[in-house]
C-alpha cells in the first residue's frame, strides 16, 4: 500500500477515541444484557435486546460528541498545532510557540517545544542577524539591477546564493523571518 493510499484511510484522534468509546459501550450493554437474561430467567430476550440497543444509541452519541468537541478542542487540536510547528521548527522557523492551553499534558508540551526552541537559539545568536544582512543584500542587489549594473548584481547575488546553500546546510534559514 502506498504513503498516500495510507494516508486516505487514517482516523483522526478524535475519530479512533469516539469510535472506541462507543464500542466499549456496546460490547458493556451487551455484556449486561446477556447477565441479565441469565439472571431474570423470565425477561424476554427481544424487550432487553431493545432496551440496551436504545442505550447504546442514545450514550454513545453523547459520549461520541463529547468526545469529538469537547476533546478534540481542548486536546486534539492543540497537538494538531503543536505538530505543524515542529515541521515548521525543522524547515528553520525557529520561533517560540505561541499556544495557550488549560490541559496540563498539552501545556507540558508546549513548553518543551518552547524550551527546545529558546536552546536553538542560543546555540546559533548569529541565525537571525545573518539573515537580517541576507536580506539588505537582497535589497542592495535590487538596486544594483535597478541602476543598470548587472555584473555587480550578479556577483552579489552569487554571494547571496553561497551564503543561502552553507544556512541550509546548517539546518538555518537566510531569509528574514
């Protein structure tokens, strides 16, 4: 199976953990269905059959749309954000998180995002000066264009293209953020 054929047929977190809920739910009623036939020998099998499936159906909605909003508002898509960051984090946009939560183990997180980040920082103070300079090369290479003085704009912008290649390899960017 192909990364995209995989991708189409994942569940969300919200999705699997509702899902789960409500078979969980199900597989109890049923449970407790078949006990309680057993023990009240004169139930009739149907009118409890009906009565659990009615209590499957109505809790496990609630129990799946609390779930779906409730979770995914408070958990689900703060780790969606704090994902995207990450990504964001590794193409060089080294930037604190700014994410505000009231979950203990999100927050957790997103601390430890923001302390990995602070250290980035602190191991290359240079990164963002040496792209501040990038891009008033940029902009003096503009000019040069501008004024009519292609040979000198184009060895600025050879410089420009050597110092964008030796950040990259460095795993920084050189472009002002």
């Amino acid at each position: 199976m192909d990364r995209e054929t995989k991708k189409a047929t994942r569940l969300s977190l919200a999705g699997v953990t509702g899902i789960a809920c409500v078979v969980a739910m199900a597989v109890g009623m049923a449970l407790w269905g078949i006990g309680q036939i057993l023990l009240a020998p004169g139930a009739e099998p149907l009118s409890v059959f009906v009565a659990h499936a009615s209590h499957v159906v109505l809790l496990g909605a609630a129990i799946y749309l609390v779930v779906v909003v409730v979770f995914r508002r408070l958990v689900f898509e703060p780790i969606r954000r704090v994902n995207r960051h990450l990504y964001g984090v590794a193409t060089g946009h080294v930037a604190p998180l700014d994410l505000s939560t009231s979950v203990s183990e999100v927050a957790d997180l997103v601390r430890g995002v923001d302390l990995m980040v602070e250290r980035m920082r602190q191991a290359s103070p240079l990164t963002e000066e040496v792209a501040m300079q990038l891009a008033a090369l940029r902009g003096t290479e503009a000019e040069l264009r501008g004024c009519g003085l292609e040979p000198l704009a184009d060895r600025v912008a050879q410089h420009i293209a050597w110092l964008d290649a030796t950040m990259a390899l460095k795993g920084r960017r050189g472009e002002a953020s």
